[in-house]
C-alpha cells in the first residue's frame, strides 16, 4: 500500500492529491508499520521507561550533557528499529530515502 501512496504523490497532476497521499504515504509510514511491530521488539517498554527516568534525572540537574548523550542513544537505537521493522513490512532502502528522517541521519553510523 505504501509503495501505492509514494506513487501518487510524486507523480499526480493535482497538487492537492499530492499533498494528501504524501500525508498518507507519512501516516502509513511511521503509524501503522511501527505500530505492529512494536510488539516484536523485547524489553520495549522497559527500554522506554528508563530513557524517561534519564532524561527526567538530567534535566533536573540542568545537565546538558547527560541530556544530549541520552537523546542520541535513544535516536540512533529508534532509528535502527524503526529502520529494521519498515523493511520487515516491505519497505526498501529507496522508499526510507523518501523521508527527510531517514535522510538526514547516516545510515553507515547507526
């Protein structure tokens, strides 16, 4: 279905379907294919609740570094099961080429 939304938003004549299945192909994208995996990825809300008990720990002693370091551990790991479970469902390496969230980070460093 993704490959579907891709399609008409790149290559409609109607910018206002363009810009709706490109909304869509984004919703597919991060909603649904993250979303039945989540349930495959062990240790998922353990992993979560103790990201938040870092975070809430650095910003109450104003420590920035703490802060930075825990944000960029918790990116690059969501990035590469976000990036894992997308080809599970499918996607390929083009179709994350698409979105500026996956083209923005080096996929050689993650």
């Amino acid at each position: 279905m993704q490959k579907i939304y891709a399609f008409i938003a790149e290559y409609s004549p109607l910018q206002g379907i363009r810009e709706i299945y490109g909304k869509l192909y984004a919703l597919n994208l991060w909603g649904y294919s993250l979303t039945t995996a989540q349930g495959e990825i062990p240790d998922f809300d353990q992993a979560l609740i103790q990201f938040t008990h870092t975070l809430i720990q650095a910003l109450k002693a104003h420590n920035a570094d703490l802060f930075a370091k825990t944000m960029g551990t918790f990116v690059k790991k969501a990035y590469a099961l976000a990036r894992s479970a997308l080809l599970a469902q499918g996607f390929t390496q083009k179709d994350l080429s698409l979105s500026p969230s996956f083209t923005l980070l080096n996929t050689e460093t993650v």
